[in-house]
C-alpha cells in the first residue's frame, strides 16, 4: 500500500515482484541449508550419528532432510503464517541471546588466542541482549510457549544424543 501510495501502481508492482523474489530464494535457501545444521550436530555428536549419515547413493543427508521437513510440515499444520513469523522470530532472538552471553564467555576462555576484539568492549553485547531481550518480550505467552517446548525438545535430543550415537 505505501509502496503504491508513493510510487503508483507501478512502483507497488516493482516492491511485490521484488519481495517475491526475495521470500523465494531465502526459503530455498533455508530448505537446503536447514538439513546441514543437523548434519552439523550430529557430527559433533549433539544429535544421533544417524541423522548426519548421507545417503549411500546421492550423498546427501537424507535423513535430516525427512526430519526438517516433518518438523515443517507439523508446524504448518498447527500454526497459521503470522504465528509461523513469530514463532521464527522469537527463536532467533533466543539464537541472537546466546550468542550475546557467549561472547563474554568465550573472551574470557580464549584469552590470548588471538581473540577479536570489539568495539566497546562488553557494551555491544550487553546492548545486543538487551535489545533482544525487549524484543522478545513483545511476543505473546503461545509464542514463548512454542519457542520453549522447541528449545525443551532440542535439549531432550541432546540428552538422549550419547545413546543413540555410534
């Protein structure tokens, strides 16, 4: 609407071409990136070895390309688009918090290695997770419970990752 209040109708056919394209290629993106994170946790042995195995064939992770598409699938299921935008939102800001507090960490346990250094010291970070933290409190409690029980079953997975592992 502000695009074809502004520019006309062709300036707001422009924009929807130009977001089309954009949404497309950053879920194709993610459909083909998705699968190598667990491919990723499994090799460090966070996930079972199993779901990492590439098909004896092609190569590819099969398996973690079943799992993340299940998982897609349920989640479209039980949540309309806007509580899917939240809901991914909301997780990237837990992404966005934990790696704010490991920056901290991972000073202080690298120390001397080289380390990069940022500017400000510890004031970006501590911004970081501040700003993180007021917009993750804009969420509604449905999306911080769909965001708990995801991280909940990621650490249940962890747990039980050592008995799965070959």
């Amino acid at each position: 609407d502000a695009a074809g209040k502004g520019l006309g109708s062709f300036g707001a056919t422009l924009l929807t071409i130009g977001a089309v394209i954009s949404m497309t290629g950053y879920c194709a993106g993610n459909a083909l990136v998705t699968p190598r994170y667990l491919v990723g946790l499994a090799e460090h042995k966070d996930f079972p070895k199993w779901l990492g195995a590439p098909h004896p064939v092609h190569g590819t992770p099969f398996r973690a390309v079943v799992v993340t598409t299940g998982v897609t699938l349920i989640l479209a299921f039980f949540l309309d688009f806007a509580k899917l935008v939240d809901f991914s939102n909301l997780v990237i800001c837990f992404q966005y918090l934990a790696t704010c507090a490991a920056i901290p960490v991972l000073r202080k346990k690298r120390a001397g290695q080289g380390s990069v250094r940022l500017p400000g010291g510890l004031a970006l970070p501590i911004f970081g997770a501040a700003a993180t933290i007021w917009l993750g409190s804009q969420a509604a409690v449905s999306e911080i419970g769909w965001t708990v029980a995801a991280l909940a079953l990621g650490f249940v997975l962890k747990a039980l990752s050592p008995r799965f592992a070959n």
